[in-house]
C-alpha cells in the first residue's frame, strides 16, 4: 500500500510541467478558508481543465493535500482546505491497517528530524491527528504483558484489641485463608472459607480438623489464629478441645 511519495518522482510525467505555472496561481493574497471571489474561481477552473488531462492526476492529489496555495491535482485551494479540516473525522473510518500504516510514515518523519510544518505540507496531516495516530502505532508495536494464571488475595491479620477476624476483601466474609488462589482473573468472585471459623472467637480442635482437610499449611492456620509456630498452634488446639470435651459433658 503506497501512502505518498515523499520525493514526488511522478511530477516529471505532469501536464503542469510544460504549461505557465502563473496559470494555476492566484495573485494577491487571500484566505483558503474563505470561499474565493468570482474571478479567482474562473482562473482556477481554467487550470482545472489541465489538470484533468493529466496522466499523474491520482499522485497528484494524494501527495499535495497540504499545499496551501495554488491548484494541485484538480483541486483548489479553497478544496483542500476543506478537505484538510474534515481528515481528523474521516481518519476514524479508516481500517486499522492503514492508520497504522501512516502512523509507522509520520513517526519515521520526526525521527529524521522533520517538523509538523513540513510534514502538513508534504501529508496534509496536522500535529494533532499526526501526534495521535503516531500514539496508536507505538502503541500496536508495544509487546503486551501476559497476565499471571493465578490471582492470590491475602488476608489482613486478626485485630489484637477486638481479638475477632477482619473481613477479608477477596471474599467480603470473616475468617478465611491467608492466601486465596483463583485460576481466572476475576476480581469479585466469592471463595468459600474454611468451616467452624466464626467472627467472635478464635477457632478449636474442630476448626483445626477442618482447616486441614480444606487443605490449609500450618502457616496460613498460624495467621488466622495470630500465632508464630506450629507449636503454639497445638497448644491452641488442645486448649481447643479441652473446651470442647467440657461443654460435652452433662
């Protein structure tokens, strides 16, 4: 796909080349964005009628949108100008390929040292609509980072005051694991917590048993009941049961 060329070897082909070039330019000064007066539009169809004998009349117009004065391609440059202020809204109907494309060109024109003023009068693209489409080929050309397969949620420590279980922000309940591990990258997903944990009490024998059957490690249950070893965990545990075997009792 051929955006422009740059160097305009096309225009030794051109009509324009063997005509007055006084033909196709206007005297005195005037607005391009303002509509022109009668005789300027006169002068300017004569040199239309050139224009659309000319060979290279496709080049022409796809490489001079930014020449401000003067015809070039068929086109005014009352016509440019309009064309050059709608190009920001027909940009976003291009396919990606090719705003790609013409962001991967601007960008290898800064970095040749180019200036927007020069690269408007070789494109027609302006610094605003040049800037973005330059972001959106950096962009594509950026490698994108893999996301980890495994989330973990870690829970806060118990409070030594309250002696009762935060709610852990991973799953919104009280009590759960330290670490909750999830195969997807769900964040509000709910996990179900280990059983006989409450929020007012530290958990026993029973919570221990059902601890590790849910396959919690000695340290996540040494978090949860705020103790440092596993020694101190059985402790805690026999303490647990020795409660548990008196209120069996009748």
């Amino acid at each position: 796909m051929t955006l422009y060329d740059p160097e305009r070897r096309w225009i030794v082909r051109a009509s324009c080349r063997t005509v007055d070039p006084e033909r196709f330019f206007t005297t005195g000064p005037m607005a391009v964005s303002k509509p022109p007066t009668f005789a300027t539009q006169q002068a300017w169809n004569e040199a239309k009628k050139i224009c659309s004998f000319c060979p290279v009349l496709a080049e022409c117009r796809r490489d001079t949108l930014g020449e401000e004065y003067g015809v070039w391609g068929g086109r005014d440059e009352h016509q440019r100008s309009l064309i050059r202020n709608r190009l920001s809204r027909t940009a976003r109907k291009w396919p990606e390929e090719r705003r790609l494309a013409w962001g991967k060109a601007l960008h290898a024109l800064q970095q040749q040292g180019v200036n927007w003023t020069r690269i408007r009068a070789m494109t027609g693209f302006g610094s605003v609509l040049g800037t973005k489409l330059i972001h959106e080929h950096l962009k594509a050309g950026r490698p994108q980072a893999r996301p980890s397969a495994v989330r973990s949620w870690t829970c806060r420590s118990p409070s030594r005051r309250s002696r009762t279980f935060p709610v852990c922000r991973a799953t919104g309940t009280r009590g759960c694991a330290t670490t909750i591990s999830s195969p997807t990258l769900t964040t509000g997903a709910r996990r179900p917590t280990a059983a006989g944990f409450t929020s007012r009490s530290r958990p026993g024998a029973a919570s221990h048993r059902s601890a590790r059957a849910a396959g919690l490690t000695q340290a996540d249950i040494a978090h949860m009941i705020g103790v440092k070893s596993s020694s101190a965990i059985a402790v805690k545990a026999a303490k647990g049961a020795k409660i548990l075997e008196g209120r069996k009792k009748p």
